[in-house]
C-alpha cells in the first residue's frame, strides 16, 4: 500500500516559492489503480516525480507498505527506486537497441543471468502483446507499440508500483486503449499497483478504481471512482456525466436526476417506474459512460401522475441515486 500524508513541495520562483503541492494525502491500496488528475499545473507531475523518488519533498511522507521513503538515502534509497517502475510521458526507448533488448536493460542493470533475464524478457513481451515484434528497433513501431514497450520495460524488474505519468498521451484512441489494458493486465496478473497521472479524466474512469483530483497543489476530491461519480457535486461526475443545466423542465409534476449502475438497471428501470406507478415518464437529458466494463448513466427525468413521488422513492429504493430538483418538494436526495 502507498500512503501520501502532507507531501508539501515548492520550488525558486522570481517573486519567491512557488508551491507546487501544497500538504497532499492519498492511499493506493495494494493490487488497486488509482488515477491522479488534474489540468495543466495542477501539481500532477510533481507529485509523479516524488513518487518515483526522483524529486524529494520539502516535508510530509511517503510510505510504502509502511516504510517512509522520504527519509531513505543511499543503498537504502537505490533499492527503493528499484521498487516502483516508471513509465515515462515521453520517449525513452534506446534506438540501437531492439525490443527484446529494451526490456531487457533493468535486468542487465540488476545482474540477472542471461537465461533468466530471457525467460522474464518473453514473459514481457506476451503480456503487451508484442511477441512477434522483438527483434524490432523502436522506429519500425508505432508510437502506442513503443508506450507499451516502455511499460514492459518499466515491469521488468518485477517492481511493487508502476508509475505511468500520462501514458496516452498523443496517442489515438486504439493505441492508448492498448497501452491501458496492458496496464489492467499488468495490475491483474504481475500483482502490481498501479497509480496513473492523467489530465484526462475520461481516461482514467476506462481502468482506475480511486481517482485523486488535484487543483493547483491541492487535493480537491478523492475517493472511488463510482463513489465519486454517484455525488453530483463533484468535478469527476460532473466531467463524465454532465448535465445540461438548460434542459427545460416545465410540464411536469416531479423533475429528477437520476444515476443508474448497470445493463439492467439502464435498460429496465424506469420503464418499470413508470409501469408500476402509472405515471408518464420523460427522459429530458443526460447520457451513459462506463467506468471500466461497468455502464453508468444519468438521466434528468420528468415525471407527471398522482403517484409520481412513489414512483421517485421506487426508483431510490431500487439502487439508483436520485436527486430531486428545485422543480420537486424539496431540492434534496431521495
């Protein structure tokens, strides 16, 4: 498990410190991916770096299954760094050197014997996908090829955290979608944890169960990411499931806004609310996403009938998350 507690770091500027995070706290539970996003100058890639132990903190912690490594120097430190694989945002492949070769330079760094180092170089290979192209050379791949040769690589070592500072990057939706199941793969069965930095939430909700949103140095949400996603007040549900504020309303005795968990529930249960409580029912807005292989949708309804408050409390006590409008008695939750 990773534990973040105050992580503070700031650096020269030419009016003074500029503070780059400012007291940070995050958990990644073992075996978990967990995303940090945030826009441009959010504190993403500082924080990545002190992660990786390339950047030292000015105060606060960071612990690894309990260790603080922050306070760690020399041999100690090395054999930290050699705990957590870093995937690079940009190019770091060695031109000379083919693709079995590339993964293969941690474990020639670390001493492993040629047979073992190409047992776990094949290992590499089958698990991005990439197995007919290890004799390669960086160029003759395609840029999400060589993202996934940079994660193999970063694998090698067989490291407790993978780190991927926006791993999609400039890449086209297919290739980066290869790059994030490689990632669920390695997470699934390396038995690694997983912490992606993104600045795009829309990539994060395809593989992270925890999101940690950061806004100029400072946490301003966390949590599960379907936890996130069920509190219409927070920015990730308001990014991946947005709401048109201008959606009329008038017509109609109850207004909602209703999230829904599932195939079935998407598909069937509003029509049965509906059914059951004889009331017309209108999908005024909304839309669906997934949040990994699971579908989520929020829908703003209208509801019209004598029984459209039952039909509301029937939809609740079903399992969808239901917020009443302005529209409705009260304004709140049901």
């Amino acid at each position: 498990m990773i534990t973040v507690e105050n992580l503070t770091k700031s650096f020269p500027g030419r009016r003074g410190a500029v503070l780059a995070l400012d007291h940070v706290t995050l958990d990644v539970p073992a075996g978990a991916v967990c995303g940090v996003v945030g826009p441009s100058g959010a504190g993403k890639s500082t924080l990545a770096r002190c992660l990786a132990l390339r950047e030292r903190p000015d105060s606060g912690a960071i612990r690894l299954d309990g260790t603080d490594l922050v306070t760690l120097g020399g041999s100690q430190l090395r054999a930290a760094r050699r705990q957590i694989g870093v995937v690079p945002e940009t190019r770091a492949l060695v031109r000379q050197r083919t693709v079995a070769g590339n993964i293969a330079l941690p474990l020639e760094a670390a001493g492993v014997p040629g047979p073992a180092r190409k047992d776990r170089v094949a290992e590499l290979l089958d698990l991005a996908g990439l197995t007919g192209r290890a004799d390669d050379h960086p160029e003759q791949l395609s840029p999400g090829q060589r993202r996934r040769v940079a994660v193999a690589r970063a694998l090698a070592g067989r490291p407790a955290v993978l780190l991927a500072d926006e791993p999609t990057a400039a890449l086209d939706p297919d290739s980066g979608g290869a790059v994030l199941t490689l990632l669920d793969r390695a997470r699934a069965e390396e038995g690694v944890t997983v912490v992606l930095v993104t600045h795009d939430l829309t990539v994060a909700r395809r593989v992270c169960d925890a999101v940690t949103v950061l806004d100029r140095g400072r946490v301003v949400e966390r949590g599960a990411l379907l936890d996130l996603v069920r509190d219409p007040r927070t920015r990730t549900s308001a990014a991946l499931l947005p709401l048109d504020g201008e959606i009329p309303t008038s017509g109609h005795d109850r207004v909602a806004d209703v999230l829904l968990v599932g195939f079935a529930a998407i598909g069937a249960l509003l029509p049965e609310a509906a059914n059951r409580f004889d009331v017309r029912l209108a999908v005024l807005g909304g839309g669906m996403t997934r949040l990994g292989d699971t579908p989520v949708a929020r829908f703003r309804i209208g509801l019209s009938g004598e029984r459209a408050d039952s039909a509301l409390e029937w939809i609740s006590d079903s399992g969808a998350v239901v917020h009443r409008t302005p529209r409705g008695p009260q304004g709140v939750a049901a």
